[in-house]
C-alpha cells in the first residue's frame, strides 16, 4: 500500500498570505490527523477528521482550519499568516480497529517570511 | 492537562550497552501511551505501545501507573537504533487520536 503523501513538500509564503496543505491518507484510512512541529513546542495536535466531520481540535487559533472530502483526502488552511506559523506540518491516518496506530506522512515545510 | 516529559534530549551510549529512554505522564485517566520512532531521513513510526505489551527490535515499555512512567528499555544497543524517540499519550474513545506527544530524545548508539 502506498504511504500517506503529503503535498507540497516545500512552501514558502509572506506574513498575511493564507496558504493550503493537502494530505492523502493510506488507502481505505478514513481518520486523518495533522500536527505542526516546530523546534519550540514539539510536536502540537492541530485536528483530527473521521468521514468528514471534525472529531477533535488542538489548542490553535481560529486561522487554522481544516476539511476532509469524501474521499477521506484532507485539507488544512492557514489564513493571514504569521512568522511563528513556520513549521513542519505532519499529516496522520488511522485505520478503526488497528490498535490507534497511526501512520504519518512526510510533512509539509512552511516557511513564512 | 495532558503532559508528556522527556527529561533527556539527548542520550548516548556505546554498542552494547543497555538503553533506557525515560518518559512521565499526566492525564486524568486512563490513558494510551506509545513510543514513535523517527529514523535519519525517514517519516515518524509506531514503535511501540501499552496496550499490546509487545517487544519490538528488541525494545519494551512497561506502563507504570504508580511512578506515570512509560520508559522505553533495551538492554543491548545496536548501532541502528540511533534515532530521535517520541513518547506519545492519547486518551480513550472520540479523543483517541489526538497524540500529545514529549519533546522527544534523540538516541546515539556509538560503534
């Protein structure tokens, strides 16, 4: 099976820009779950998204949203960009059943400048 | 608040000798905790957690809820462990997947 892909790798973006992640999770992974880690804070829970509905939200301003289709593919959103949103953003799928394993992509390097 | 601690960022020992990365909780609860790993240049992975009280690459953790600890012990390093480790805690039912995870120690095995 293909891993959870990430896309783009690599972003680059200016203070007040907004800017969109998208992850595709392992096939038949309905949960998707995406973290932002930064040499500060670590690793931070963002959101988690099971068929579509937001299941559970980290402890992050209103900026950052997020959305899954039908598909189970997701998407996060960062608006009115902020330096401190530089970051390694990890995107995350489960599979019910197996144990809570999750499987994480290989991330998405935001630079805001 | 859910925490996790890891004390030591960084922890290096030679070939050979035993392995003990440290990690202490807080959670009102019962929590699941687990073990990621992430090897030089490749993406973070499960390697371990309380529930299925397995031993993978020879490594084991022990939940302990007296102490909230769940450290992570190997008695012989090997070279190929060398890897930055997360202890990770989630809680039960619709909060399972939301990982709080510690800020991580990075494991050098020394030949």
């Amino acid at each position: 099976k293909a891993g959870v892909t990430q896309t783009p790798r690599y972003l680059i973006k200016t203070r007040g820009q907004q800017v969109t992640l998208s992850c595709s999770p392992i096939s038949g992974h309905r949960s998707v779950s995406w973290y932002q880690q930064t040499p500060g804070q670590g690793l931070q829970f963002l959101f988690e998204y099971f068929s579509e509905t937001q299941r559970n939200k980290g402890n992050f301003p209103g900026r950052f949203s997020g959305r899954q289709f039908s598909n189970s593919r997701s998407e996060m959103n960062v608006s009115t960009l902020e330096l401190g949103d530089s970051a390694l953003y990890l995107c995350a799928s489960s599979f019910p059943g197996q144990g809570n394993e999750q499987f994480f992509g290989p991330g998405t390097r935001l630079t805001v400048l | 608040a859910q925490r996790v601690t890891q004390p030591e960022k960084l922890l290096s020992v030679f070939k050979g000798a035993p392995v003990e990365l440290k990690c202490n909780y807080s959670y009102s609860g019962s929590p699941e905790l687990f073990w990621y790993v992430q090897y030089s240049r490749q993406r973070l992975q499960l390697l371990l957690r309380h529930i299925s009280r397995e031993s993978i690459k020879g490594f084991t953790a022990d939940l302990n809820k007296g102490e909230t600890s769940f450290h992570l012990k190997k008695p012989f390093a090997q070279e190929e462990d060398s890897a930055m480790y997360y202890c990770a805690l989630s809680g039960r039912g619709m909060g399972r997947r939301a990982l709080t995870f510690g800020s991580g120690t990075r494991l050098q095995v020394q030949p």
